[in-house]
C-alpha cells in the first residue's frame, strides 16, 4: 500500500498538469460532439421551419402542429386564415403553428420524379449509342 502511494505521488510530481490537460481536451472533445450531434442539427431544422412558414401562400393545403388540416384562404403578417373540410370553417391561427405544407411537398415530389426520369432517359440514351 505504501509502494503504491509512494508511486503515485512521484508520478504526480513528475506530470503535474498531466491529469487536467487530458480532463480539458477531452471536455473539448465532448463540446464538440455536442455540438456537432445536437445543435447543429437543431438550428438547421429551426431554420427550415420557418422558411416553410415564410414560403406559404394562399390556396397551400397545410397540417398544424395540433392536427388540424386545412387550406390557407389569407396570409396576414404573423397569422394565417385557415379553411378547414366541407362546412368552410375558418380559423385565424399563428405562422409558427404550421407544421407542414403538402402543396409544397407535393411539387417537391413530382420534380425530383420528373429529374429522376429525365436522369433514366439520358441514361437509356447513352447506352442505345
């Protein structure tokens, strides 16, 4: 037990600042896994949110963050007038409550359909040649 202290107090005393240098790199290294895991990834989803809030126009078909399904029939600055079902219910409800566009998504489908097959086509071209 003796051996024992004695080591460990002449291998403090040779690497004094050992110990906290490796502590410090190593909450360094923690930081950055945060950040890069949790963060970063939290910002660009806060930034696409609102530029599909920013993006909405009038006749887009959206989904609120509660639920409700509806089509936009007036766009003021912070607030939308939302249309919902048959009976034409409406409803005056925050931008920052929209949480999805299907109007946008759907034309973001049909043009990534329409490059992958002009992506097939030039492919079927270049190997009748």
């Amino acid at each position: 037990m003796l051996t024992y202290m004695m080591s460990a107090a002449a291998s403090t005393e040779a690497n004094p600042m050992g110990g906290t240098s490796t502590m410090l790199i190593m909450m360094v290294a923690l930081l950055a896994v945060m950040y890069f895991m949790v963060i970063r990834p939290e910002n660009r989803k806060k930034k696409e949110q609102e530029a599909l809030r920013n993006s909405l126009h009038k006749g887009d078909k959206i989904t609120t963050i509660g639920g409700i399904m509806g089509k936009i029939v007036d766009i003021k600055d912070d607030k939308i007038v939302l249309e919902t079902g048959e009976d034409q219910v409406r409803m005056e409800l925050q931008k920052w409550s929209v949480m999805t566009n299907h109007t946008a998504e759907k034309e973001k489908s049909k043009r990534a359909a329409e490059a992958k097959e002009a992506a097939q086509k030039a492919k079927e071209e270049k190997a009748g040649k």
